[in-house]
C-alpha cells in the first residue's frame, strides 16, 4: 500500500499521534490479515508498507474525505477491531476460539495439560517470531519427559543401594569409636562420626555410580535436544514458508565511529564487572553469615538450637541466596537495558542481541555464584587443624561435611531452582497482572456495579487498552535458558532436577498463554526464522555443562577417592576401610593459643588424637602434616578422569551431531523437488522468451512493406553447417 501525503502536512510531534501506531494498530486490529511493517519514510513524500493478507478477507468501504488525515480518520474508525478479537456468537461449535485451544484456561488448565499446543493458530495470529516460541517450549518440555525419568531411576537406585553402602553404613556403625576435631574455634568442641549418619545416607542418594552414567546421558541429552528443536525449526521454515526469508534492517542515520562508542563501550564493561563484583561480595557475605551462626548455635544454651545446627545452617543461607537472587535479578535487567542504550546500537535486531547477551551474563553469575562456590571452593580453601585459613579477622573458612559438600550442593541447587520457578516465573506472572488491575480498580474510585455499566459501554479496543503492555520475549526466554543451566551444569548433584523443569514447563505453557491471550495487548506480529542469539546462548551451555560435571564428579563428589582405594588401598579390593583411609591424625596439644575448644570434656573423656578429613602425613612422621602420596595419587586419578570424561563425552556429542541430519529427509526432498521444478519453470519461460522474440523477428521481416527489393541480401547470422551439405 503507497499512500502519499504532502511533506509538513503530519507533524508527528504536535499533533501528539505517531503516525507509524495508527497505522500499526490498523494493520493489526483486524483478526483476518496479518501485516508487517517493512518501510516508514515519513520525511519523504509517502508512506509504503509491505502487508501480506491472509484470506479470508475484509472489505471495508472508506468514505472520501477531503484530505489524507480524514481518509485515515474514518479508515481507523471502520476498521477498529479488538486486539483480542470477539469470536461471533453464531459461529458453529466447531469453531472455537484460540483461547480454547491455546490457553486451556479454567477447567481446561488441568484437564488437557498434555495436550501440544496448537502453533498454526498462534502463528497466524501472534506472527511467527512468538510461534517459535512456543514451538521451542514445547519441543524443551517433551525432551525433558526422558531426561525426568532417567532421572526419578537414578535416584531410585540410589535409594534402593543406601542400605548396601559400606562407606555409610561405617560411619553409622557405633562400634567405631571415632572423634573428630572441633569444626570451629572454641566455641566448637570434639564429636562423634557417628552423629554423621544421617548426612551420610543422604549423600549416597545423590552421590553414587548411577550419577556418573546419569551425567553423560544429560550431556547427549542435550545435544539431541538442540538437534530435535533444528529439525523442528526447519520444518516450520518449510510450513510457515520462511525458507528464503531474510531480516533486513535499516541501521542509523547519525554515523557513529569507534571513537564516539568508546565511552559507552568503557561504563558498559565497568559497570558489568562491578555489578558481577557486587554478585561475589554479597556471595562472601553469605558465607560469613553461615560462619557465625554457625559459631552463635553452638554456644547457645537452647537444646533445640543445638539439635541439628548443620541444617538449619544450610536450609537459611540457601533462603536467603534466593531472596537475594531475585531481587537482583530485577536491577540487572534494569542495568542491561540502560547500557544497551548508551551504545546505540545500529538496527532493532543488534540492540535485542546486545541487551540478551548482557541480561544473561548478569543473572547467569547472579544465580550461579553460590552453586560454583558449594562445588569447588568449599571445604578447599580450609588449611587443617593447627593451620586454619582464616578471612576477615577471626573468621575461619568453612568446612564441607564429612560425606562431602555434594549434599550442600543438593540443597542448594533444590532451593534456588524450585524457588525461582515458583516464585519468580509462576507466581509474579499471575501476582503481579492481578495486582495492576487491583490498584487501576483503586484509583477508579467505582464499584463493582458501575465498573459493569461502564464496560457495557465501551467498545473492544478501549477495553483491550487497559490491558498491559507486551514487553517482548526475552523475560520468558531468560527465564527457561537459567532453567536449562541448573539442569544441565550441576545435574551430577541434582538428579530430580528434569523432574522438577518438567512439571515447571507444563504449567509454564499455559500460564504464557493465558498472559499472552488474557492479560497483555496484542503485539505487532514480526516474522523471524529462528530464535536468534538464544540457539548459541543454548549451546554454549551445552557444551559448558560437559565439563562442569566432569569436575563435580571428579572434585566435588567421593567418586574417584572411592575408586582410587578400591583398586589401589584396599587390601580385599572391596571398600571396607575406606573412610579409616580418608581421616588424618591431629595431635590436639598442636593447636593455635586461643583456638582450643572451651569445653575439651565435651564427650566425658580427655582427647588427645582428634581425627579429619585429608589426606596429610601423621604427627609422629617425619614430615608431620604434609601432603600424603595418597594425596597426590588422587589428584592425579581426578584430573586424568576430567580429561577422559570431557574427550569421550564430546567426542559422542559431536558423533551424534553429525549422525542426525540438520534438515528432515521429506523437507530436504520436497525442497529438492521444489528446485528442480523452478528451475524447469525458468528454462520454460526463457525458451518461450526466445521462440516469441524468433517469431516476431520472422514475422517483421515478411510483413516489412518494400524493403525485400530495394535493400540487398542480409549475410545469415550464424554458418550453415556442413552437416547438412550432403
């Protein structure tokens, strides 16, 4: 559609009206034609739009006015539709509106939960980029329904092994009569291993053999995932008819140099590393919360506060990680925003990249930070008793239990991803719409009677512009991309958490499409081939979680210690012995002035030897308090197992990856066939070009009045051939 105007006669800033929203609310008011916005030259003398209809059509009659702004006055007011359109009450049962089969709202919600969602009808009437979307959750939801099961079995047989583990059932075993150092300065005194039990047994439900095949299956999980959703997206391509389509952008007007970025390019990267310092400071202060409360219950005198201080320890600090995660994860997206703008990107397209990229490194650490630190760093940074680390003053570093910090690393991981996906994806998304209309009911000052009277009395559109604004995708991508990382880095310690995305996703979908339908404003429809940076965000992660589980099982869990004894130390090659094996001896008259428990009696009995966990030489050796050969046998036997498991797994990944075709085989032949026949097509149509333009030629030349007698014999264009001279 061309339509012109004189230059100066629509002053989009006086009149308070941008001509680019009239004409998009035109084009997207109507529920039978889908439009795109391609060209807007408003300095020039016409506006050209690109739209593409799909049938059935309307047919509007516009009345003549005497100018351009009264022909698009009563043009907006003939085709002023609903956003959301009303569904004619006279149509047929069989025809249901999308609501029906999109957000399965109220009674539906729950009863056809497993049901696909219908992506031909969002994409006629969201446009393709939304389509992909929820084409992307769906194909994200169904590849979690094996990862969820492989991952319910390993924690089943996890449960069913608890009671057959030697390692656990020797600290439980009361006839061996271990005490243990204090595991804090004074106000900490002796214990029993014993009172371990149960730390213990847990431990073994996440950390066993299982969790290692459970690893390696996550890392090609992946990678058929990201295939799958490949082949699914070029089978949409080929449907939606997007295989030849390319986004093109206009970039800016104003050319900015290098030298006019720099600044904004510099606060972009101090901002961010100070925002990711920030990240790590609250990450330490955390710890020094747990580190004194951890000192404050043990000399409380309330029985009940000293019952089971561990937990308590954990459960607070993982409650008040998540509080602090969401919380920042508002103001970095607030941040990423304002630093995208100050660069000033060239096109739309290059600004949303630029704003995910940014989102997603500030709330990957935000969520993040703590879990790397329960993985790798607890309990490593601690130095032995004697010789503590200690930060800030007094406060000595934490220790991990003695089952290790894979049960803190459980806890963890649990609270924040079950407390994101329900706080900050389930509830905020149906808190906060109901809370805006709440307080727009408010400030209405009217009752519940005169709100009804004066709905009747408005048409659709004025009541779909109190509907809330459409904010993009990115919220609901970051949202499922964080979701994607606790599943995939830090599964070795997690295998419920598939689980746990599962059932996520399946009340996720409705949710975004009952916001989609119910409480925002339609959206400009935009056509898109993919889903962008997100593709890359999704394999990097991928290609990331192999290694991070690698070092989990290696580091974090006793899998390799309990190999190395097993085969190296044991003496009946089973692994009896094997927590005698992990304690090393302290002397307790070797202690720091002032850092001996106040109470020494604590157990009934004076202590001499105390034992803990490392691997060091005894006090009666010659090098008392050394590394052990056992020490350096294991850290050789975990890095060799990082490298092995790293180069295996990716050498699979990549063989699965090449194994699987990136296009379906029908698509690939249909788009064969499709070739050949245009290009039949193109030889049709130029060799009736060249018959035409021969006969025409011919036909001049006969029909030429009297230029056969008076012009002499035209030479022949090409020579006769000798062929034909027999």
């Amino acid at each position: 559609i061309l339509v012109k105007h004189k230059p100066g006669l629509i002053d989009k800033g006086s009149t308070g009206i941008k001509l680019t929203d009239v004409l998009c609310s035109l084009i997207t008011s109507s529920c039978s034609c889908y439009a795109v916005l391609k060209e807007l030259h408003a300095e020039s003398s016409h506006f050209q739009l690109n739209i593409v209809l799909l049938p059935p059509l309307q047919v509007y009659d516009v009345k003549q006015g005497s100018n351009l702004v009264e022909k698009i006055r009563l043009f907006i007011h003939k085709v002023t539709a609903p956003l959301h359109p009303k569904v004619d009450a006279n149509r047929p049962q069989s025809v249901k509106s999308l609501s029906h089969p999109f957000s399965r709202e109220k009674q539906h919600l729950y009863s056809v939960f497993y049901k696909y969602q219908p992506i031909g009808l969002i994409r006629k009437y969201f446009g393709e980029k939304i389509g992909l979307y929820f084409a992307w959750l769906g194909v994200y939801t169904q590849m979690l329904i094996p990862a969820a099961i492989v991952g319910v079995i390993v924690f089943l047989y996890g449960c069913a092994t608890v009671d057959d583990n030697i390692p656990s059932m020797e600290i439980c075993d009361p006839r061996n009569n271990i005490t243990m150092c204090p595991l804090c300065d004074r106000a900490c005194s002796y214990w029993k291993l014993m009172t371990a039990c149960g730390t213990a047994r847990a431990s073994h439900l996440f950390d066993n053999p299982a969790t290692v095949f459970f690893s390696i299956f996550m890392a090609l999980w992946a990678v058929l995932f990201m295939e799958h959703w490949k082949r699914r997206q070029m089978r949409l391509n080929y449907i939606w008819d997007l295989t030849g389509f390319g986004e093109e952008e206009e970039g800016e007007k104003v050319k900015l140099t290098c030298t006019d970025r720099l600044p904004a390019y510099l606060t972009t990267v101090v901002t961010m590393c100070f925002m990711i310092a920030v990240t790590f400071a609250i990450v330490f202060g955390v710890i020094l919360y747990r580190i004194s409360i951890k000192a404050a219950l043990h000399i409380s005198n309330y029985p009940a506060a000293r019952s089971n201080i561990r937990a308590t320890v954990k459960t607070t600090a993982a409650i008040i990680n998540l509080i602090i995660i969401i919380i920042l994860d508002e103001i970095y997206a607030a941040i990423a925003r304002w630093l995208t703008t100050l660069e000033v990107p060239k096109t739309d397209k290059s600004f949303e990249e630029r704003l995910i990229f940014k989102t997603f490194i500030l709330k990957f650490v935000n969520a993040f930070t703590p879990i790397v630190y329960l993985a790798f760093f607890r309990g490593r940074l601690v130095g032995r008793p004697g010789n503590y680390l200690y930060v800030v003053g007094s406060y000595r570093m934490e220790e991990c239990a003695h089952a290790g910090c894979l049960m803190e690393l459980c806890i963890q991981l649990c609270i924040t991803m079950l407390g994101k996906q329900l706080i900050q994806n389930n509830l905020f998304e149906i808190g906060i719409p109901k809370l805006k209309k709440l307080l727009r009911r408010r400030k209405s000052e009217m009752d519940t009677k005169q709100e009804e009277e004066l709905n009747k009395t408005l048409q659709r559109h004025e009541k779909d512009h109190f509907l809330g604004p459409f904010v993009g995708l990115s919220p609901e991508y970051m949202e499922m991309i964080i979701q994607f990382g606790m599943v995939t880095l830090f599964v070795a310690s997690f295998p419920l958490a598939p689980l746990f995305a599962l059932l996520n996703n399946i009340i996720e979908i409705r949710l975004d499409a009952k916001k989609f339908v119910m409480e925002l404003r339609r959206p400009i429809a935009a056509k898109a081939k993919d889903i962008g940076i997100w593709y890359n965000l999704l394999r990097g992660l991928s290609k990331v979680a192999v290694i991070v589980n690698a070092f989990v099982i290696s580091f974090t869990s006793d899998f390799i210690p309990r190999l190395v004894y097993q085969y190296m130390y044991s003496p009946d090659g089973t692994m009896h012995g094997f927590i005698n094996h992990t304690l090393s001896y302290f002397n307790v008259s070797d202690f720091q002035p002032g850092t001996e428990p106040l109470q020494p009696m604590h157990l009934g009995y004076h202590v001499e030897i105390c034992r803990y966990k490392d691997y060091r030489e005894p006090p009666w050796s010659s090098t008392p308090y050394e590394l052990s050969k056992e020490f350096w046998a294991i850290l050789a036997a975990r890095l060799a197992f990082v490298i092995v498991f790293q180069n295996v797994v990716m050498l699979m990944s990549d063989f699965v990856d090449w194994l699987i075709p990136d296009i379906p085989k029908d698509i690939s032949l249909q788009i064969h066939k499709e070739k050949i026949l245009m290009v039949e097509l193109f030889m049709k149509e130029e060799q009736g070009k060249r018959l035409a333009a021969r006969d025409n030629h011919n036909q001049d030349n006969f029909t030429s009045p009297s230029s056969a007698d008076q012009s002499p014999p035209q030479p022949r264009s090409r020579p006769v051939s000798h062929a034909n001279c027999y």
